[in-house]
C-alpha cells in the first residue's frame, strides 16, 4: 500500500511503545515501575471533574466557536496575561482538542515546503513529526547539559539560514525539565526579530517550576507580533485525557486558525472546556500542592540517580523528568532501557527517543509515588552495579 511522502518520516512515540512492552511483561507475572510515561498521577483535580460532569448534565453537548467557548477565552486570556506578565486578548486565544494541534496548525498556516524549522533535540517527539506534515524543514539544535540543559544559542545562531521560518523552544522543557532563562530567551528574540523569524514557544510546563520562574519569550520587546504560545490544561491540572489545549497569538494568525479548526477538529467538546473554565477560575491551592509534591519526588530520584556509580544526573528545575548521562556504563541508551526493563523490571525511556542528540542519556519521568520511585531506584541501583563498566 502506497502512502503520501509527508508521512513516510512519522514514527510511534517511544513512551508508548516501552509501555506495551512492558504491560506485556506485567501480563506474564513481572512486577514493573512505570517511569516512563509524561502523565501526572495524580486525578483531575474534584472541583474540575464536576464541572465537566454538571456540563453534561446541563446539556453542553452540542458544537460551539471553532476557536472555543467566549467565557473560557476570555478566562484564558487574562490567566496567561498575569502569568506572563504582559496583556492578551481573547481574540488571541484559540482554543484546541489537546495541545499537539497548536502546534501543528500553526506551522500549516505559517510554512511553504522547504522552508525550515529550527527545534531542540532532545525534545519532544511531535515537533519533528509536526515539521515534516507541514512540508517543512527540521533542524535540530542542542541542548547543552553543562548548562543545564539550556538551548546551545551558538548553534542557534550558526543554523540559520535565508530559508528559516520558525524557532521552536520548549521551557520547562520534555525530557529534559530545563528552563530557558531571561538571558537565552533575550538571544533567541534577538535573532527572531533581526531575521524576521516565528517563534513558536511550547509552554505546556510552564507552572511545573521549582526554583525561580520559567519566563515567557512573548513578553519581551518585539515578540507578540511573531509569538506562538502552545499551552494546555495535561500536565498542570491532570487532565491528560480531557483533550484542552489553548494557544496565544497574534489575532491574523488566530483567525486564520480558526479556520484550520473548523476544517480538522470543527470544534472542541463543549464539557470539557467548562471543566477547563473551572480549572482557570476555580482555587488553585491543588496546583501549588501537586508542585510542592512533584518537588519532593525531584529531590528524591535526583539524589537516588546521582547515588549510583556511574550516572550523573542534573537537578531539573521543571516539568516531571530527569535526564541522567549514563554514558559511562558502555551501552547504548536503548540497549540499557531495554536492560533496565528486562532485569530490574523499570520502564524507562532511551534519550534517542527524543532525538539523536540524546544518546547517552535516559528519561525517566517522575510522575509517580515516592514509594514507587524509592523501588525503582533499588532496582536500577542493583542491576546497574552488576554491569562491568
């Protein structure tokens, strides 16, 4: 069977085929901690799920604005706006089944083939995946763990070509949980503004911070007019299965997402934007409590990861993963994730999942209890001592 060339380059994220794998080993008997999957363990939070319930209840089961429900823009509007520390409009909101189609209509409305995107690596796997739909370009740029993680804003800069159209960060960033800070988001404006280049600033994470704050690249000077902000009620409000994304941007490209919408999606459920609406009005004590506790669970794997001879794991100042270099046991990342999963019964991620850039490296997500990570660290701490290095 013949398929269209836009296509032929997509591939299964990895996070779901290690878990098939190893469900399947968990249908033969074997015990398995789960860190591979980027979900919060946590439930949506009560107050939301009722109002997701009481809207079906009420009726709102019926089609609404391609671009989302009025009330929930203008919510969204003004939650982002303090957030970021600069102003929006709800004509700038748009409202999306998830956060993954405000990142690929974008670049369908933004890119002509050939033209190219310039995306970190490691990262999350839908931005290649969404680069090559749009007829685009990728090209990948380093993240540098001597720095953290940050974005190797040399490389950035070297790569750039009269061909360059788009700048896709990610901050905290997947699977890193690094944070871009003022400095390297300053450059990156820069060089948007000097070669007249979008930038499209995935902000999924952007609550899930320990230390200091994750700022927004929207907010400087001169980048409201060129600024896609792709963001989503998943990770901060455990509403993974929801489906609700939002996006920030400049109102002609809004109106013209409308229309991508109206002809993919039509519109986003009606009940599920009025538990999003809740999700933004309502307290948001939980939030600050599942931060505090993913904070507990950072320290932990942090210090259990960097107490096994061998690993080197630097402390993520966002998101729900760690990134630990394993270089020095002489494997490659996905002959030791496999090894993980086989002998000590821990699914984690190989780096090359999120790129080539990530060999060397395994993810592990840390979306799960204490006491599960305690065991898996065990574990990994076992089978890891038994390998000759």
């Amino acid at each position: 069977m013949s398929f269209a060339h836009r296509t032929k380059h997509l591939r299964a994220e990895g996070a779901y085929a290690v878990l098939a794998r190893a469900q399947a080993l968990e249908a033969q008997g074997r015990d398995v901690v789960h860190l591979e999957i980027g979900q919060p363990d946590f439930e949506t939070f009560a107050h939301v799920a009722l109002a997701g319930i009481r809207a079906i209840t009420d009726g709102k089961t019926r089609y609404n604005p391609p671009s989302g429900i009025p009330a929930l823009r203008q919510a969204l509007a003004e939650q982002a706006g303090r957030q970021r520390g600069t102003t929006f409009e709800p004509e700038q909101v748009v409202v999306a089944p998830g956060t993954k189609p405000l990142i690929l209509l974008p670049m369908l409305a933004l890119l002509e083939p050939g033209d190219e995107v310039l995306y970190p690596d490691p990262g999350f796997p839908t931005y290649q995946a969404a680069i090559g739909l749009a007829s685009g370009q990728p090209v990948p740029v380093p993240l540098v763990e001597a720095r953290d993680y940050d974005l190797d804003t040399e490389a950035l800069e070297a790569a750039i070509t009269g061909y360059t159209r788009l700048i896709l960060l990610n901050s905290p960033g997947n699977p890193t949980g690094g944070v871009h800070p003022a400095a390297t988001l300053t450059r990156v404006a820069e060089l948007a503004r000097r070669h007249d280049l979008w930038v499209l600033s995935d902000e999924i994470y952007g609550r899930l911070v320990y230390e200091g704050q994750a700022p927004s690249i929207a907010a400087l000077p001169g980048m409201a007019e060129r600024t896609i902000i792709a963001d989503g009620f998943s990770k901060t409000y455990a509403m993974t299965g929801w489906r609700l994304g939002f996006g920030l941007m400049p109102r002609a490209l809004a109106a013209r997402m409308d229309l991508l919408l109206t002809h993919s999606v039509g519109c986003t459920a009606t009940f599920t934007q009025f538990a999003g609406l809740e999700a933004v009005l309502g307290p948001q004590d939980r939030v600050a409590a599942v931060v505090a506790e993913f904070r507990q669970r950072r320290d932990l794997i942090v210090e259990g990861l960097n107490a096994i001879p061998g690993i080197h794991c630097p402390v993520p100042r966002g998101a729900f993963y760690v990134f630990p270099n394993v270089r020095s046991f002489g494997q490659t990342c996905a002959e030791l994730a496999d090894y993980l999963l086989e002998e000590a019964g821990v699914a984690v991620l190989p780096g090359t999942a999120f790129g080539a850039n990530g060999e060397g490296y395994l993810r592990l997500s840390y979306a799960n209890s204490m006491e599960n990570i305690t065991r898996a660290l065990e574990r990994m701490a076992g089978a890891l001592t038994a390998l000759d290095r």
